[in-house]
C-alpha cells in the first residue's frame, strides 16, 4: 500500500480506493500531537482495516489512552486492540489487504514487482507485530507482579529479537543501495525513500529497548542479560534521533521520547552519573525545531514547561503548564499531568495555598494514585496551617489506599498515617514537602531563598523520629547552596541515624550514597566515596525506593568506571 497515492474514505465504505497509509497514518500522529485526539481517533478507527500500519496506528491510539489513565478497561481495550493488529500483520489472509494487493498484483506488468512490494509489506508488519509485543509487555509490567514480570519478560525477548533482525536487515539493503550506481535506484525494488522510513520505523523500537533497558535496576540486569538484552543508551538515543527525523508514523513519538528522556528521566535518575542537566540543550533545541510543525500542541508546551522548571524559572514554567492545561480543553489526562507539575512548581516556590488547590483537584478527579494525591493535598494543607483540614485528609488516604504493590502509595500510606496525630504541628507538614521534593529530586528546582527558608523550618524541628530525615534534607539542601562542608556533616550525622530506621526506612541508604557521591568529588576522598555508595548498594535491603536509588548508585560507579579509564 505504501507505493499507492493518497485518498480520503468514509467509515462505511469498504476502502478499496489507494491510499498511501504511510503518510495518513504519519498525518494520524501529528493530529494527535496537536490536540486532536478525538479526530486523530475517528481517522485510525476508519481506515483499521485497511493496512496492519493503520491498524497499528488505532492500536497506538488505544495503548496511549490506557497509560494515560491506568483505568481497568481501557488497558483491556488496548490489549485486546493490539492482539487484533498482531493477528492481523500474522495472517497471510488480511483482508482487505489482500484484495488490494491483488489488484497491484494484475496491474503491474512484471510479477517481480509484487514480490518486492511484499517485502517492504513484510518488513513493515515484522515491525509492527515487535512493537506490539512491547505494547503488550508495558501493560502486563502494569499490573506489578511477578508472573507478570516473567511473562512480560519474555514477551520482550520476542520482540528485541525481531527488531533487531529487522533493524540490521534494513541497514544491510541501505547499505546496498548506497553502493548502486545511480542513488534513485531501487534496490531489491524498495526505494530509498521507502528504505529510510522503515528505517525510521525500526528505529523507534529498537532505541526505545536499548534506552529502556539501559536504565533497569542493577540487581535486575542479571535476569535481563538472561533474556539477551542489550542496554546501549547512547545507541537507544541515536536510533530515536533517526526515527525523529524520518517520514515514519513514529517520527513525531520519537521526538516526544526524546523529550520525556531530557526533561523527565535523566534529571530524575541522575544517568550521567551528576546532577548536571546535560539533557536540556537538546530538548531547547528539539522544541524549537518543532515548534512550526506542533504550534497549539499541549504536550509540546507541557515539555517546554519541564525545561523552564528544570533551569529554576518557575514562574515560566507555571504559565506553560497553565497554556498546557487550557490546550488539553479535551485530554482530561493531559490536564492531569498539567496539574500534577502546577502543583509541583507551587511546591517548589512553597505557595502551599496553590499546590494544595491542584492535588486536591486531582484527588478529586483522577481515577489512579488518589491515595498519593490525598497526602500531597494534606501535607500542602497542613503547611498552611490548616491542621485539622489536613488530618481529616490524612484519614482518607486509607480509604484510597488501593495498589498494595504501588512503593509510591504504601509511602503515601504509612506517612500518613504518622502525621493523622490531634496535635500534628505544621513544621511536620512542610517538613514532608520538602521530603516529598528531595525524593523527586526536585530541590536543586528551588530558589536560593526558598532553601534557605527550608533550612530554617528544620533547624526549628525538635521531633526524634524525624532526626535522620531532617538531617538528610539539610544535608541535600546544603549541597544544592554548594555549602559542601555543611552537607557532608549533615550527610555524615544521618547515615548514623538509627532512631528513624523503622519510620524513615530509606534514610541510611540514601543519605550512605549522598555522602558517597560527595567524596568522590575529591581526589583524597574518592575511594572512601566508592566505598559508601557500594555500602549503599549492598548493606540495605526491602527500604522505600529502593529501585531508584539502585539505579542512581549504578549510573554513579559506572561513572567512576568512565573517568578511570585512559
């Protein structure tokens, strides 16, 4: 179908006219991009059957709505729509395709010709059935146990093994058809256009897997080098970069993976080894380049407000998400997301009043994490003042408490639990919010007065239990004013902390790889710093986050790894 010219159906006719489903399915995308979900929905679900990439695109469209929301049916509704397109592209019968082919078939004078348009087919479906398969494990990893795990574990070897097939496969024949004597010839009678955006295809996939499973838990890589995986970060980057600059449906998500790995995991998880924000150059520049093709796109603002709040301007970054939320008039999950960073940069800028007003919003609203979202809205109602409202808050987060495997949740649960006291004090609430943004490593987003009144809170906290904690967080705030002495101190007086070990389970293991990570800053110090951070690893075990941090102390050593090598 990819060498037929572009047409328009209705939903009811049969779509036996040539459409060329490459750039419909790409235009899909882009109106999806653009806030036309409802739109970019009704054009996929029309032409599903017409080819296994239009097909693939309504399956996407599914797969989307159901990360989005996490709702019971909507995962279901992906999963049964993804199997359909896997049996699709499986069957040597599909249809529709079938009829249409076999009219390219009669019409073409050579039956060489058809062969070859069979192998692009070919490799087009190979592809979609791999990204299908890791649709399916991403929904089967949702559900958090460990069947499931195992199930999708190996649901993603089936996968890897076809994109890795077809990646090499693909770049074997450009190869080839670079070494032809004239460049618009086709070669094995695909064309170099249609080459590069299987290219592009593949390569979505194929840099997404390396990506991903760059960035697995450490004490996990065994099992996952079991399977065969590979883990090549920069690899994974390169190969989304291609995909992003190809004419491939998946061009346009390249870029928003691109997106969410500079403004959202490598700042998260700390991956190149520092705190540096390595990653906003390129998403600067990803942005505006794309800002003529995306205009009134409420994700792409939503990105531009990650990176404003990454260089500490929040008040920018307030707007954007504000211009966010206002563009998604139709997402309610995207204006969820919105809310979730309103909430964070009113955290962040301690306008408790504001953050409190967007977590209790989506409370109310959301159907996932309302028990995490009822202790944020407590903790922000708290540190107001209003402790009464705040208790009668913390009270709810049992009732919400729901996913007995979610860490975030059973977080949310036992803090709550310990701030539902008559007589909690307001310096508990506002010291959990300044825990709740050391945890998401949000402090180093905060202003240089806004960490110093944070200092002044704790030094005025008097309360045994939470000794270790406060003096991890003046320890991590200390290290954000560059105050090195100081932080060290902190970090040295929490990692001994013993008192807090059942309230604040994470405290010695965090605090063990911060005072790692500071020594190994000095030339005398870094072995006792790579000392810590294995200590870190190996001394502690069953604490809250316990995955993040391993992978912090992973992209740590591998760190210290790199700069020993000539």
């Amino acid at each position: 179908s990819n060498n037929t010219t572009a047409g328009t159906a209705s939903s009811s006719n049969t779509h036996t006219e040539r459409i060329n489903d490459a750039e419909l399915a790409l235009k899909g995308i882009n109106m999806l991009l653009n806030n036309g979900f409802k739109e970019s929905d009704e054009l996929f679900k029309t032409y599903r059957n017409y080819s296994p990439l239009m097909s693939f695109g309504a399956s996407f469209v599914s797969f989307l709505n159901a990360m989005m929301t996490f709702e019971e049916e909507k995962m279901q509704m992906a999963f049964e729509d993804l199997k359909a397109t896997e049996r699709l592209c499986e069957s040597d019968n599909a249809g529709v395709i079938e009829t249409i082919k076999n009219k390219i078939k009669r019409s073409v004078s050579n039956n060489n010709n058809f062969l070859k348009i069979k192998s692009v087919d070919r490799l087009q479906r190979q592809i979609i059935i791999a990204d299908c398969q890791v649709y399916l494990a991403v929904l089967s990893f949702i559900k958090q146990e460990l069947a499931a795990y195992i199930k999708g574990g190996w649901i993603l070897r089936k996968a890897w093994k076809m994109y890795n097939k077809c990646y090499n496969d693909i770049t074997h024949l450009q190869e080839g058809s670079k070494r032809r004597p004239s460049p618009s010839q086709r070669f094995d009678g695909i064309s170099p256009e249609a080459l590069d955006r299987l290219k592009g295809s593949v390569s979505f996939g194929y840099g997404l897997f390396h990506l991903c499973i760059s960035m697995v838990p450490p004490h996990l890589l065994k099992i996952v080098n079991l399977l065969g995986f590979p883990g090549d970060r920069l690899q994974g980057l390169s190969a989304l970069t291609y995909a992003s600059e190809s004419k491939d449906m998946k061009a346009p998500l390249a870029t928003l993976a691109l997106l969410w790995y500079h403004t959202v995991v490598q700042p998260f998880f700390a991956l190149d080894g520092t705190d540096t924000l390595a990653g906003l150059t390129e998403a600067k520049s990803i942005l505006k380049q794309r800002e003529a093709i995306y205009p009134n796109s409420s994700l792409f603002m939503f990105f531009k407000g990650r990176v404003q709040r990454l260089e500490c301007q929040i008040s920018s970054a307030l707007t954007s998400f504000s211009d966010a939320l206002d563009l998604a008039s139709d997402q309610r999950e995207i204006q969820h997301v919105c809310l979730y960073e309103i909430g964070w940069c009113s955290m962040i800028e301690l306008s408790y009043k504001e953050a409190y007003r967007a977590f209790e919003r989506l409370k109310s609203e959301s159907r996932w994490s309302q028990c995490y979202y009822a202790y944020l809205t407590g903790v922000c109602q708290g540190a107001t003042g209003d402790l009464d409202g705040a208790v009668a808050v913390f009270k709810d987060v049992q009732k919400l408490f729901k996913r007995k495997n979610n860490q975030i949740e059973l977080f949310s649960l036992k803090r709550a639990e310990k701030l539902r006291s008559p007589s909690l004090p307001r310096e508990l609430c506002i010291l959990s919010v300044i825990e709740i943004l050391y945890l998401w490593k949000a402090l180093s987003n905060c202003s240089t007065a806004k960490l110093q009144t944070m200092i002044q809170v704790l030094q005025g906290i008097d309360d045994a239990s939470s000794a270790g904690l406060k003096n991890l967080l003046l320890g991590a705030i200390n290290k954000c004013l560059h105050n090195t002495k100081d932080a060290i101190q902190f970090f040295h007086l929490a990692v001994r902390d013993e008192v807090g070990r059942l309230t604040n389970s994470y405290v010695q293991p965090y605090s063990c790889y911060e005072l790692g990570c500071m020594l190994l800053n000095s030339p005398e110090t870094a072995g006792k710093g790579r000392m810590l951070l294995l200590q870190a690893k190996e001394d502690y075990a069953g604490y809250d986050f316990e995955n993040r941090l391993h992978v912090r102390i992973h992209s740590a050593l591998a760190s210290v790894r790199a700069a020993a090598q000539p």
